[in-house]
C-alpha cells in the first residue's frame, strides 16, 4: 500500500535511517525555527510580549529570540497600527530581510487599518508589504497568535524548496 | 593587463605624522546617530536624532507622530459612548485607567460626576488601581529588561497575567477592555471577583518582594541608574512633568490628594516622594506606588457597598434613561425606555454647550481631556492632554552629556508609551 | 485663595482686555481680546499670582465664525492648587499669536502640535516645525473642512497619504443643533 508520507521511519525495515525529501526536510528545519522580528508598534505590541513572555511560550515553537535586526530575522510580525509616516519604515526593513521570509499582519490595525479610518492611517499593511497570515482580534489574544504561528508553520511545511534552490543556482551560472 | 603599482612604505616618523593630521580631522566632528523608531529599547515607534562627540551625547532632538492616528479628529465623529474604545488605546498598558479618565471627563460636562453611586465609584477606583499596578509592572519590566536584567521581565510579566485575569472576567477582554460607560459601569463585579482580587494583592506582594530584591540594592542597577538624567524642581514644574516623573523630582502633587474624584478621599494612602530627581528616584517612586495601590485595593475591598455579590442590589450606574442605557427588560417591554434606548444609541446623550477639562491621575501621569462641546451628543473639539507627550518634551534637555548607553536607560526611567504621546 | 480672586486679580491688572471671568463646572473661563499680549498677561500670572505649571494649551477651529480660531490656556498653580483658563481669539487672517514659551517651557511642543494641526503660527517659538505628521505634509488635518478621511499626499521618499475608505459615513449627530431634529445623525461634510 503505497501512502503519501514526508518521512519514512521504521525501524525493522531501515534501522536507525529516517528517509525523506529533501524538501520536507529543508521545510521542517525551517518552519521550527522561525525568528520573529516584532514590528511592534501599538497595543498589539504588548500582546506580543506577553506570547514571548512565560504563560503563553513561544518560545516552545521554535521562536524564542525575538531578532530586532532584520538581517537575522525570518518573519516580520507587524503588531499594531501603521500610519503613513511609520509606512517608509516599516517596507525599508522588510527589504532588508533576507529570503526566506514571512510576514504575519497582527490584529485589526495591521490588517485593515482597524477602527481607525483615518487621515493618518494606512489602510492594512498588505498595501506595501505582502502578508502570509492575517490575525483578527483587537488585540488578538496569545493563543491566536500562535495559531497564526502554526498556519504560517504548514505553509511553510508546503513550500517547494528545491525546485526554487534549482533555479536561483541555474539563474547564477 | 593588471598593471604594476608602486606601494610606498614610509617610515614611522612619517605615518605618525600623518595619523595625527587625520586624527585633528575628525575630533572635531561629532556624528549624527539615528535611534530609530524600529527599536528594542524605544519602548514604542520613537525616533530620537542624537548627537554625539564619541560616545557622548551632546544634542538629542526627539522625533514623535509614528503612531498618530487622528483620535481628536475621530472623537468629532463619534458620540461620547463611542469613544471609549479609542480610549482604550491611549495609554495601551492601563486601559482601564484610561476608561475611567474618559469617563469622568465626560461627567464633569454633564454636571453628575458627585452623583455617581457609591458602588460605581469604588469599583472604578479598583480599577485604576489595577491598571496602575500593571502598567509599573511593565514599564518596570521593560526598563530592566533593556538593562539586561530579563528576569524580572519574566517575572512582572507573570503578575500581569493574573490583572489580565481579573480585567477578563470583569469586562470580557485581557486588555482593551472598554468597561466604563458615561454614568457608571458596563456591567456589575462578578460575584467571585472580590475573592479573586484578595487573593491577586496577596500573592503580589511577595512577588513584588522578589523583584525588589532582584534589583534596588544590587550593584550594577545602582551604578547605572544613580545619579542620572537628574531633573530639578523647578524644571519638573516648567516642563509640565507629571506622575511619577514629578514627583521623583521632589514635587508632592497627586491629583488623587490634590483635586480628589471618586471616594479617593475615604481611602487611606501615601504619596511616595523622591529627594535628587534622577532615575533610581523614579524606579523607587514606581515601586512604591505600586505597594500602596495594593493598599488601596485591600481598603476598597472591605468597603465597598454591597460587598461581593451584591446582595443588597447596589445601583452601579446613574438612574437616568436620558444619559444611562435602560435595564433590558424595561426597554422591551416600555415605551419611554425604548425611546430613551434609541435616542441614546444614534444620537448620545445631549450634553449642554461649554467646555470642561478635567485631569486624572493616571499611571504614566496626568491624563486631561478638555472637551468643547456645542450642544448634542458629539464633542465639538476634543484635546488629549496626555501625560507622554509632556514628559518627553524634557529629552533635549536631559540627554546631553551622558553616555549613549545611558540613553537606554533615561528612556525606560521616563517610562513613556507612544500611543498616548502620538495619539 | 479661591480661583476667582486671581480672576479679579488679572482682570484689575489688564482692564478691558479681560472679560469678566465666567464659571461652568466650577472653572473659571477668561477671555483675552487682544491676543498679542497673552504673554504678558502669562507672565504676570506666573510671577505675580503664583501659576507655575501650564497644563495644556488647546485650539478649537470656530468654522464659519470670525475670529476663526481660539487658543485655551490651562494654567495652574502648584502651591495654592488654583485653576485658570485664559482663552484668546485669533482672526484667520492673521493666524498668529506670540509664544509663550518665555513664560513656561511645556508649551513649546504644546505650540507645535497647534501650529501641526491646526496651522497657527506662533511668533517668537525657535523651532516651530511640524511635530506629529512628518515635515512637508501640506495640509492642516484638524481643520474643520480637512475631511476625516484625509487627502492624497505625495513626498517621495518621506511618506504617502491616500484616502481612508469611509464608505459614506460616518453617520454622526451634528453637533450644537437647536432641537433633536436639527441634531439627526446624518453625512458629516465638510461644509456642512
């Protein structure tokens, strides 16, 4: 019976060998370890806090050091409101973030422009920058962060990685 | 053809000389470092452009608005009632706080603010209280986690969860709770809160303890924050400081003594008060005031009317239909309460023309709201006066001459949120 | 000392150009006429009646009245716990008054948010630039005919505006009208 799986384990059959793809494996690498790099902006920012803080771990997901510097960090969690002003800043550093990377829009602000319809708000900041997931909530609670963390962690899990490491080396030579 | 390049090598003499020139140079240069408003320890989007003569600060010129939403402009759109969440995220780490600021605002311009029941009053003093223990405990966290102490982050943070608790089962949101109303409360305690709170202010107090330990008397927190950014008097007064700021700067106002609302002057308190005015100052002043909140607390507990569950069914709002929504069952079933329900909730209440401002002591300061009204159910003009906005205006004049490091920690010590100061 | 001896006090010292103090919700209201000696007039508040601490300094836009603008005082004092509100009116022509940052020191970014939204020049301030929309946005947002949803900008390379979509609304009561009727929640236009 043949069965889809990422990984084939056992241990009558091939001993202590695991066999798998090379993209399931580069994709659970990856997906358990995504540095965040909080653009904490507003009240969300303090959710954030508390979801990297004791009670609601995220550091159990892999994502524990929270990387202020874009050049080190995997996913840009963009918590709070983004106004005009804060617009330029905040697409200069996701250009500097390095590839791979993800962008999770927190809470109401962040997706929308939130309750605030306003001269001075940006309208959702996947008007500049593109967004993964989109997390509802004012302030969303620490759970459905992580929830957004996981979803990001089965995209990720679906990414076709070779054929993309293929073709940036077939593009180089 | 790579061509060939002589490579002069002179002698020692020589290239002294030379570096001493280049040296003379660049001495007199001072470098422009943008602390940017993506920062770790800007505790929010402030942007700072310092000035530096190596690693000294010689100019600092703060630069604000990365968060400015437009809330005054929004309250002219709006209906009192439906300002409230706006007010929420002023001050995003006391929101209850903020509600309550909001509130009597509001009270004062309909004339009533005597009139709120006792009920009502003692548990929207528990509330500021509560919101004032949690915004010190994370403003404490902050600043000692961008010291490099991350403990105590972890260990503030985790008080926090418990006030989450307590605002969650009081209002139905951790955070952003919106839980007063123009003329009372949304809606009455739940009948186990008090319980709840004893048991929160008795657990608090050893945690607190442990803090304490952690940081006033050790060595490193006292070697950075002794003796720094000292602010006198007289410019605490000119700059328009408040809270916490002014009085580690010596100067003994507190709008809950000086210009008392609510039953604050049933309760029992002391006003900590610093003596040199620089940033260990303030830390103690917030540590303190965080002890005799739990005192407040603890006296609210056993005062207030109706005790736990209400048995004696306390009114926790104002009984007026044309300011106050009507119970449920009466606008179902009367047709002067459903009149008074649907003028309420499209139009507001209609408050007399004039102007208010009344100020409340709030965490980070004294959070004002001056209201302009015409007439009818939406401010003509709304001012925030908030407390950040004030206390960051001392920054060109605290920041010169001291090390960029010291920078860090003036900030944390100001203990400033940017969604108040931006609006 | 109650507040509104210092009221007489002020109104004794700079005769006609201070109304007659006016009380609402137990606070004391001054009007000012003639809005280029509010400095004086802060001075002598500050030194001679005591009132050290400036809480606020607000601007309220009189849409479709003349004087167009009116800049509110909050004045305190530390000692004696006494409240005052000095209020003045600038015409729109002018849209100018002195600073009074000699007097108190807050009221320099007090000043520049005033001059941000609501585009009144404050002569004698030494750095009177915008403080919350970033430098070089052409428009005065809290003007009463600056419609909420804001207005296109474009500053290459510092920041970009576009409209807020508002959908119509929002459907608010008017503010100040004579009867509920007048007060119906309708379209808030700028004209109207």
């Amino acid at each position: 019976m043949r069965t889809n799986t990422e990984m084939g384990y056992d241990s009558k059959i091939e001993g202590d060998v695991i066999v798998t793809r090379v993209d399931a494996a580069l994709n659970w690498f990856r997906k358990n370890s995504v540095w965040p790099m909080p653009m904490g902006l507003a009240c969300c920012a303090i959710e954030l806090m508390a979801v990297g803080a004791s009670r609601f771990d995220i550091s159990r997901f892999g994502s524990e050091v929270m990387r202020f510097s874009p050049r080190q960090a995997d996913c840009m969690i963009v918590a709070g409101t983004v106004t005009y002003k804060m617009a330029m800043c905040v697409k200069r550093i996701y250009d500097q973030m390095p590839e791979p990377r993800w962008v999770i829009a927190m809470g109401a602000c962040a997706s929308t422009g939130g309750m605030y319809r306003s001269y001075a708000v940006l309208q959702g900041v996947d008007n500049i920058i593109p967004v993964d997931v989109y997390v509802s909530g004012c302030p969303p609670r620490p759970e459905a962060v992580l929830d957004a963390l996981m979803k990001l962690q089965d995209k990720i899990g679906q990414l076709p990685v070779l054929n993309e490491l293929t073709a940036v080396a077939a593009l180089k030579s | 053809m790579a061509t060939v390049q002589d490579i002069e090598i002179r002698d020692s003499a020589a290239r002294a000389a030379q570096a001493a020139d280049e040296l003379q140079d660049s001495v007199g240069e001072k470098m422009v470092l943008n602390m940017g408003p993506s920062h770790p320890a800007t505790h929010g989007v402030l942007r700072i452009v310092l000035e530096l003569d190596g690693e000294i600060v010689t100019k600092a010129d703060p630069d604000i608005g990365y968060l400015h939403r437009g809330d005054e402009k929004i309250a002219e759109n709006m209906t009192y009632t439906q300002f409230i969440p706006y007010t929420d995220r002023l001050d995003y780490l006391a929101p209850l706080a903020n509600n309550v600021a909001y509130a009597l605002a509001v009270e004062k311009l309909l004339g009533i603010e005597k009139d709120l029941p006792p009920r009502c009053q003692y548990i929207r003093v528990m509330c500021a209280e509560l919101a004032r223990i949690s915004a010190h405990l994370l403003g404490l966290g902050a600043f000692a986690m961008d010291m490099g102490a991350v403990t105590v982050f972890l260990l503030t943070f985790t008080e926090r969860e418990k006030i989450y608790n307590l605002a969650e089962s009081i209002s139905g949101a951790r955070f952003t709770t919106s839980y007063t109303r123009i003329g009372g409360v949304m809606r009455d305690l739940p009948p186990t809160w008090l319980d709840q709170c004893q048991k929160f202010c008795e657990e608090f107090i050893p945690a607190l303890n442990e803090v304490e330990v952690l940081l006033t008397r050790n060595r490193i927190w006292v070697d950075r924050v002794r003796n720094l950014a000292v602010i006198s008097k007289a410019d605490a007064i000119d700059y328009g400081l408040s809270g916490p700021n002014l009085r580690g700067s010596g100067v003994e106002w507190d709008l809950r003594k000086q210009q008392p609302y609510l039953c604050y002057p049933d309760l029992e308190f002391d006003i900590p008060t610093g003596s040199v005015g620089d940033c260990y100052d303030r830390y103690l002043v917030r540590m303190e005031e965080m002890r005799q909140s739990v005192r407040i607390l603890l006296q609210c507990i056993k005062k207030i009317p109706g005790g736990a569950d209400n048995k004696t069914k306390e009114p926790v709002n104002f009984a007026d239909g044309k300011i106050f929504l009507p119970p449920k069952e009466k606008v179902m079933s009367k047709m002067e309460e459903l009149i008074h329900q649907f003028i309420l909730v499209t139009q507001g209440m209609n408050c007399p023309p004039g102007e208010v401002y009344f100020g409340h002591e709030n965490p980070k300061g004294e959070l004002g709201f001056y209201l302009n009204s015409r007439g009818g159910g939406t401010p003509y003009r709304m001012k925030i006066r908030s407390p950040s906005f004030v206390n960051l205006s001392i920054i060109p004049k605290i920041f010169p001459g001291c090390l960029i490091s010291d920078t860090v920690a003036i900030l944390g010590s100001l203990d400033f949120v940017m969604g108040e100061c931006d609006r | 000392m109650p507040p509104l001896e210092f009221a007489q006090k002020l109104k004794t010292k700079f005769g006609p150009v201070i109304s007659e103090p006016a009380e609402f919700r137990g606070e004391i209201t001054l009007h000012l006429s003639d809005a280029g000696r509010i400095a004086e007039v802060c001075e002598f508040a500050k030194n001679q009646l005591g009132f050290d601490y400036l809480v606020d300094v607000s601007s309220v836009d009189n849409y479709g009245d003349d004087p167009r603008w009116t800049v509110i005082y909050h004045l305190r004092s530390l000692k004696h716990g006494g409240e005052l509100r000095l209020k003045t009116d600038v015409s729109e022509e002018k849209s100018e008054l002195p600073t009074v940052l000699t007097v108190w020191k807050t009221a320099n970014w007090h000043e520049r948010e005033i001059y941000d939204m609501m585009g009144i020049r404050f002569s004698g301030h030494p750095d009177l630039r915008r403080i919350l929309m970033w430098e070089g946005y052409p428009y005065f947002p809290l003007r009463k005919d600056f419609p909420l949803a804001g207005k296109p900008t474009d500053l290459p390379g510092v920041a970009f505006a576009k409209p807020a979509p508002l959908e119509g609304g929002p459907f608010v009561t008017v503010a100040g009208g004579k009867d509920a009727i007048q007060r119906e929640p309708r379209v808030r236009t700028p004209e109207g």
